[in-house]
C-alpha cells in the first residue's frame, strides 16, 4: 500500500510542477441507417486536462520500401525517408474519470495532433501511460 501511495506523490509532484495542457478526443459514432447507408450524429467529446506530464519528444527517421520490391523480390524501384515524432504521456487518473481513453482517441498539445501508439495503466490504475504519434496531414475530425 505504501508504493503505490508513493506512486500517487510522484505523479502529483510532477503534475504541479511540469504539468501541461493537453485536449483529449474521441469520436462518438452515431446512428446508421441501414438501407440508405448514412450516418448520423457522430459528435467527438473532448476534454481538457490541465495538468499532464509531458515528457521530451523523440524524432527518429525511417525508411519504407516500395511494396512491389518487398513483395515480388524485384530490383528496387522507390521508397522514402521519413520522420516520426513520438512523445510520451503520463496521465492521472483522476483527471480523466469519466472519459472513456481508448487506442482510438487523439490527444492535442502545443497545437499539434497525436495518435496513441501505445496505452499502459499504472498498477492499482493510478495513472495511464502513453506513447503517443506525431500526425502529419490530417485532421482531427477524421
């Protein structure tokens, strides 16, 4: 009991003193409608946390194959570098009650958007961790 009372004041302590803010979102579907095929009523609920520990960003570049090369073994004919930014997240749970955080959901910080790569709960569910995407392009609507 006395570890995981530890664990509580360390996130805490982080929280007050490097915590930022970041929007959470996630998609709510709505209705279908069958024989006409349309959706309606997809709304997103967000939330806003105040106080999240963000930890530094990660930058690493990698590069991807054309899939005609990887597939029929020929002579490579293109691929591409590319970056990809990772962070990770630290996020108390009692911040976050309610809201339903699912590898689904999108988070905003420093008006950015970012994806979750992964989702881990501390023990006795005192805090989720996070690792998060960088994404490039899109929007978060969709």
């Amino acid at each position: 009991m006395k570890k995981y009372r530890f664990i509580k004041s360390v996130i805490r302590h982080l929280k007050n003193k490097y915590g930022q803010t970041v929007t959470l979102k996630n998609l709510t579907p709505g209705t279908i409608n069958w024989s006409s095929g349309s959706v309606s009523g997809n709304s997103i609920a967000s939330l806003t946390v105040k106080r999240v520990i963000v930890l530094p960003s990660r930058t690493t570049r990698k590069f991807a194959y054309d899939i005609g090369y990887l597939a029929a073994n020929k002579n490579f004919t293109y691929g591409g570098f590319y970056d990809v930014n990772q962070r990770d997240i630290i996020i108390d749970e009692d911040d976050i009650r309610t809201f339903v955080l699912d590898m689904d959901s999108r988070l905003n910080f420093g008006g950015h958007d970012y994806c979750i790569k992964e989702l881990c709960d501390f023990e006795e569910s005192n805090a989720k961790y996070l690792v998060v995407v960088k994404v490039e392009g899109q929007s978060n609507e969709s």
